[in-house]
C-alpha cells in the first residue's frame, strides 16, 4: 500500500522507485539539510538530492498560475531561468498556503510527483547526469529514489538549467 499520493502515484505509473525513510526533526525548518544528511549515511551525495520549489507563474497574457522547479538542495534556484523554460513573463515564488492547497502537500514534504493539482514542472538538467536521483515523496522524513528519466516522464517536466550556479543568474 502507497505510503503516500507521490508513491501511489509512482506504483500506478509502473515506476521502479525505492522509498527511503529518515526521522525528521519537528524543530528543523531546513528540510533540504535534513534530507542531505540522512541520505549521506546512505553514502548519497547531496547533488543526488532533488528540492522541490513551487513558484507562481505570471503569462505575457496576464494570467497566473504555479509551477513547481526541481532543483539539487545545494544549488539556488534560478527564477528568470524557470521563466524562460516555461515561457512566462515572469516568476516569483508562491504563497506558502497556495502551495499547501494546491498540492495537497506541506513545505518541506512538496513532492513533484502526485500533486492533487498536476502543476508544470521544470527540472534542472544536471539531474539527468545521475543513475538515480532523490525527492520527497510529499512526506518530511520520507524520499524516493528514482532513475531521471522516469522523473521527467511521470511529471511531464521540461529540462532546463534552472540554477543559479550554472549560469540562470536571477
């Protein structure tokens, strides 16, 4: 039985994914470090480990929505990057609350994966470098461990370089 929407939503879509379990800290507001750290024990290095940001997207045409950007914790986000990949006029990143109604997951457990609102996602390109990478599974203390590609696919992301470091500077 699915832990969570994210994995249920992995097993649904025949994904070959491993759930890994760490505790998590109720006083830590860092939940990037605390994943780190956990997976280190498992000898997974923290560019392995995916963030998963939600922005609000504002169109040339007006209109607004969320996106969610999927980033290695180390790296900061670049927002004029994500704009750019998603063909938008600008980004910011969203409300808090927003984020939580609309993808039925709290911060710090925001899985890019079985969102109760499936929401454009772009995913940065050095993930695919890996064989396997990490992101919630739309739990603090929970992360699943998936090939890239089958990141991209289940999430229908656009691949983009969408840090800061790696020259999106914005």
């Amino acid at each position: 039985m699915a832990a969570t929407p994210a994995v249920a939503a992995l097993e649904q879509a025949g994904v070959d994914a491993a759930v890994h379990r760490y505790p998590h800290d109720r006083r830590s507001t860092d939940y990037g470090a605390e994943a780190v750290e956990a997976m280190a024990e498992l000898g997974i290095p923290a560019e392995r480990i995916l963030k998963t940001l939600v922005v609000e997207v504002a169109a040339a045409d007006g209109v607004r929505g969320l996106a969610v950007a999927v980033v290695p914790v180390p790296e900061k986000l670049s927002l004029k990057a994500v704009a750019k990949a998603l063909g938008a006029a600008k980004v910011t990143m969203a409300d808090t609350q927003k984020v939580t109604r609309t993808t039925g997951y709290v911060i710090g457990g925001v899985s890019p994966v079985g969102q109760k609102s499936a929401l454009p996602t772009v995913i940065d390109e050095s993930a695919l470098i890996w064989d396997t990478v990490l992101c919630s599974a739309g739990r603090r203390g929970l992360e699943i461990e998936l090939a890239p590609a089958d990141l991209v696919a289940v999430t229908g992301a656009v691949v983009a370089d969408i840090t800061a470091s790696a020259g999106g500077r914005g």
